[in-house]
C-alpha cells in the first residue's frame, strides 16, 4: 500500500471544503492514471476543452505553447482577425486562457527577479 500526502488545493475562490474536494479529484484522478498506466497528450485542462470548437481549441494550443510577455503581445496583435470572427462565448473562453497564461508568465518573471 503506497500513501501520497496533497495539499489543499486553496487557488481561485474555493472555501475549505470545495479545496479539500479538489485535491481529492485530482488524487483520485492522477492515481488511477498511474495504476492503470494510462498516458495523455497535451496539457490537463480539467476537461475545459469539451465542446471546444476547432478554431478555439487551436487558438489555446497556441496560446499555450507563448513564452514571455512579448511574444504574447504579439500573438494578440496577429491573432486579431481570427480573434474578432470567433461567437462571443469562444471569444471569451480564448481570451481567458490567454489573460491567465499571460498572468503566469508575468508572475514567472517576476519571481525571477526577486531576491
């Protein structure tokens, strides 16, 4: 018998319950991946790209593979067109992924610049 110890997943707005709940899931979901041996592709996006369509989903991947604040800058800028011919609801969701990867490489630097 094999014992891993998470921590509370507190990110976002999630009380004690919903954080213990998460970490939870996520135990439960990378250890039957484990026993299993069962491999994926890509990054784990807790099932957010069901239902995706295909210019969103590939949007995010490239989205998903920027690094550093200038080369997201100039993704927005050349992305602009197909950006603009996505429904409001995709828009939004394309949008949000790329403001929280920008944020995470923002935070990233600055972490790097600390003392």
């Amino acid at each position: 018998m094999a014992e891993i110890e998470l921590p509370a997943d507190v990110s976002g707005d999630k009380n004690p319950v919903q954080a213990i709940g998460s970490t939870m899931s996520y135990g439960q979901r990378y250890v039957t991946k484990m026993l299993l041996c069962l491999t994926s592709r890509g990054e784990d996006d807790d099932g957010e790209a069901a239902g995706l369509s295909g210019a969103e989903m590939s949007l995010i991947a490239e989205i998903n593979t920027l690094e550093g604040r200038p080369a997201f800058l100039a993704w927005k800028r050349q992305n602009r067109t197909r950006l603009g011919e996505l429904a409001a609801p995709e828009f939004q969701r394309v949008i949000g992924c790329y403001c929280t990867r920008l944020g995470r490489t923002q935070d990233a630097a600055a972490a790097e610049r600390a003392p």
